[in-house]
C-alpha cells in the first residue's frame, strides 16, 4: 500500500523485490488492497498503480506535527496529553474501538484512534457514516470525566468550534455549524460529531469523541450517502487554495484543538465556547423546523444557552430544546 501511495506504475517484479517476498504472495496482497477498497488500476503488461496516488495516514508524521504543535502553544504537554495514538487500517468503528478497549479494562483517556476505513462507521441517531479507505478522516479520543456529565454539557457544541477553528487555521473558511454538531460549507455536510459515554453517568465516566470529516470523498461512496454533502478538497478548489494540506497535517491540528479543549473543559464548561458557537451558526436568525419524534415545531433560531440547548422563537414564545434525537432542517 505504502509503494503504491506515489501514484506510479509498480510492475509485480520490482513490488515483490521490494518486500522480498514471491510474485504469487504480492497478488495476494494487491487482491486485499483491492477488498479494502483501493483504486487499484492494472496495466498491460507494465503492472500496478493507484491513479493520483494515496495520501495515507502516517503514525510518525501525525505524532511529529502533534508535538511540535501542541508544545508551541503548551509547553511540555503535548508528550503527557496524548496517552496513545492508534493508526488502524480498518476497524468497524474507531469509536466503539475505544469503547471496546473501555469495557475491557483498559485506560481510554487519551488515547486517540484514528482509520483509514470503517466498515461500520456510525453516525448520529443510528444512521450509518459512509468510511471508504484513506480519503476521509474517522477518528475517536478517549477522555476519563471526573464529576459526571453534567459536566460535559454542550461539549459535542463546543467540539464543533475546535473542529471549525483547526479548519480556519489553514485558510479553509466558512465552515459552519448547524445546531448541534454538523460542520456544514454553504449548507451541505462536511464533518459530523458523536459523543457516546459508558460508566457511571453521575460519577466517573469515559467518554469517547468521534468525528468524521469528509476530505475527498470518492463517487462510490458518495452515491451512498442521502443527503448534501462536501468534501474538503471541495472546498479548497473553490477558495483557491494552492494546496489542501496532508491528512495527516489536518488531523494533527484537528488534535491539537481537541485536546486543548478537552483538558479545560471540566472546568470551563460551555459558556466560555457560546459565543463562539454562535458566530459560526449556519441558521442565526433563520426559520427551521425541529423534528422531535413525531412532533414538529417551527421557529426562528435565536443561538443557544449556556448548556448548549437551541433558543427557538416559536409562536408560543421562546422554547429551549435539548440534543438528543432532534434533528434541525431550515424551513424553505
Ligand atoms: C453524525 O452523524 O453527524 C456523526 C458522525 C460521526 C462519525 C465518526 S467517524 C469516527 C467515529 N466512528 C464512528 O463510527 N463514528 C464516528
């Protein structure tokens, strides 16, 4: 996978060299690169390529650009706040990976784990998120929550501002947020938010992030996906930007800003990102429609509270609506 990430023509000879290893053997392998979903072209009689290459997800590269970064802004911590960095090729899902290692025993907080592919990557209220291998970002943290979560209370908002802050510091504007935690550009979907929690949800718990950032979806996977969407690469085409940064270099910063929030807010909580959260609300002062189960209201949004709960100026007056199963669609 690594040999073919360049976008080249290996022919098998010169890929079996390489891996010493026989002719049969590295068909075998180009067979399972093709099973995880690799572009994979053969050419007659010169051999394999991935057309336009990969850009593969790197343990070394990721650690160097976290700790460089994360030691800029805070000193002599970046090497205690990341406990663990997983690179997985496939899971299931990073998130319940983490949940999995949680209910085994083991210590989740700080550990980051990231995919190339998920084959049963989940999204908010039970839908399913679309993780073809190595053009998007699927990723969970682990984090220990001392005093219950009460405590993380607009945290998934909060989480929403780092992920649009990380994506600003690149240049990459006007990403949004559609109440609670979609990354929206121009009112499609770039990235979504999951936080679940196991323990005990008044005393110590864990709570494992997961986020997925659309970079360059494939067609493929895109025709699965049922409703609007974008993809960074997108983006960047249309902002002129000369270059959109590694995945690596984007999920570096991504963790960057993650950690910084996640260590301060037990005792910052959501008021300190409120304001914030509501500078990048994708639907400020427009008419929505809340489905609530099987009931429906419509109003204007008029930002959140200091919980992280929708203001929505309804006729019966202003209404405060918390997460959940609500899902948040503007009124046309
Ligand atoms: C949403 O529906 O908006 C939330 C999507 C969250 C997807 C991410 S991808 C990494 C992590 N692992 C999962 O299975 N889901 C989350």
């Amino acid at each position: 996978m690594r040999l073919l990430a360049d976008g080249n023509i290996h022919s098998g000879e010169s890929l079996g060299e390489s891996l010493g290893i026989s002719r049969a053997a590295i068909w075998k392998q180009l067979q399972q690169l093709q099973d995880l979903g690799v572009p994979l072209t053969s050419v007659k009689g010169l051999g394999y390529c991935v057309e336009g290459g990969l850009d593969l997800l790197d343990y070394n590269i990721m650690l160097e650009n976290f700790y460089a970064m994360y030691s800029k802004a805070n000193p002599f911590e970046g090497k205690k706040i990341l406990s663990e960095l997983q690179v997985e090729t496939s899971v299931d899902s990073t998130s319940q990976n983490l949940l999995r290692l949680s209910a085994r025993g083991n210590s989740i907080h700080g550990v980051a784990c990231f995919a190339e592919k998920q084959t049963a990557g989940r999204g908010r209220r039970g839908r399913s998120w679309q993780s073809p291998f190595a053009s998007n970002l699927y990723f969970s943290i682990g984090w220990r929550i001392q005093n219950g979560v009460a405590a993380v209370e607009g945290l998934s908002l909060a989480v929403g501002v780092a992920l649009c802050e990380a994506l600003q510091s690149f240049g990459l504007d006007e990403v949004q947020l559609k109440w609670p935690n979609d990354l929206l550009y121009r009112g499609k979907k770039l990235g979504g938010i999951l936080l679940e929690i196991s323990g005990d949800a008044a005393g110590e718990c864990n709570l494992v992030l997961g986020v997925g950032v659309n970079v360059s979806m494939p067609q493929q996977a895109a025709e699965e996906i049922d409703q609007a969407w974008v993809d960074l690469a997108s983006i960047a085409k249309e902002q002129g930007l000369a270059v959109l940064p590694s995945r690596n270099e984007l999920a570096a910063r991504m963790l960057v800003h993650l950690f910084a929030l996640l260590e301060s807010y037990e005792s910052l909580g959501f008021p300190h990102w409120r304001k914030r959260w509501e500078q990048l609300d994708a639907y400020a002062g427009q008419q929505v429609r809340l489905q609530l189960g099987a009931k429906e209201v419509t109003g204007e949004v008029q930002g959140v509270n200091d919980a992280g709960a929708l203001l929505l100026k309804t006729h019966e007056g202003l209404q405060t609506f918390i997460g959940g199963e609500i899902s948040l669609r503007p009124l046309l």
